[in-house]
C-alpha cells in the first residue's frame, strides 16, 4: 500500500468522524448516510485487508442503523458502535503501516 493511500485512508476516517460529530442521527437523514458510505465506499477501494473490509461492513450497516428514525439512546449506543469500530480500523491501519515501513526498511537495508 502507498503512503498516498494510507493518507487518504486516515482522511477518510477523519472524515467519518467529523460527520458523526455533526449528525447526531436518531432521524431519517439520507444525505448524511450517503456521505458516510461514501467515504466508506473510498476506504474499500484503498485497502486490501479482510480484517478493514468487515469493519467497513459494520461502519456501513451501524450508519444505515444510525441515519433511520430511532431512539435517543438508540442512536447514542450506534455512535458509540462506530467509534469503537473507528478505533479499531485505526489500530489495524496502525499495524499494517508497520509492516509496510518494516519491508520498506529491510529492502533498503539489503
């Protein structure tokens, strides 16, 4: 994986981040999950990993769940499912680039 890609990979899941601070959900929102799986579709594209693919399919299936009428505490529990499920593409992201730099530095090395 590219450096470029790994970029966009952190920036798309920055971006979901933003947006869940800027929609709380709870209610019907079609423009907001289109925006949200947008940017998941983008994190599909950039990463080979099946570990990232299903936590793509868990971002993907907690905002559908989110961006429908709801519960208050419905909602609050879904945001809270995808920043867990954030946190942990992060922490996956995290060790594939370590794998990635350690290659990179080995072939350097030789």
């Amino acid at each position: 994986m590219k450096q470029t890609d790994l970029q966009k990979l952190h920036d798309a899941l920055a971006g979901m981040e933003d947006l869940l601070a800027r929609s709380h959900g709870g209610r019907a929102d079609d423009e907001t999950l289109l925006e949200f799986r947008r940017m998941c579709w983008e994190a599909l594209l950039l990463v080979d990993d099946s570990e990232c693919h299903e936590q793509i399919d868990l971002l993907v299936q907690h905002a559908k769940d989110l961006y429908s009428e709801c519960e208050p505490h419905r909602a609050d529990i879904l945001r809270g499912k995808i920043r867990a499920t954030l946190g942990a593409f992060r922490a996956r992201l995290h060790a594939l680039e370590g794998g990635y730099g350690k290659r990179w530095r080995d072939l350097r090395a030789a």
